[in-house]
C-alpha cells in the first residue's frame, strides 16, 4: 500500500493508542480497552489507525474535514 504525502507518518512507532470504552455494571467509570494503535500525519491533519478487532487488524485514515465552498 502506497502513501500520499497526505498520510505519511514521520515516526516507525505509534503515536497514539485507540481504546474503546466499555460500561461497568454498578460503576459510573468505564473499563478502558484497547483496540489499536494511531499514528499522526506529518501535515497534522489526520492519523493513521490499525484496529485490534475479533482477531481482523483493520487499517483506517482520518482526516480533519475541510469547509464546503460553494
């Protein structure tokens, strides 16, 4: 999978960890799981995700929205 500078990272290790929150019965703080690794875009737009899920790595892009000019 090839890279537009738009996604490159500038680091070989993550960044950021990506939990998912799960409530606990009788508790009002929730259990903190992880389910994956980001890493930032060197342009500070967006991040690079790989997800942990039921044994499937699942690889996401986010970027920040940009304004609709009409």
């Amino acid at each position: 999978m090839m890279m537009t500078n738009e996604t490159e990272t500038n680091s070989k290790y993550p960044t950021h960890t990506v939990y998912f929150l799960k409530t606990k019965e009788g508790s009002n703080k929730p259990e903190w799981i992880k389910a994956g690794v980001a890493w930032g875009h060197l342009d500070g737009e967006g991040l690079n995700l790989s997800l942990d899920s039921l044994g499937q790595k699942i690889a996401l892009t986010v970027r920040k929205n940009k304004p609709n000019i009409k």
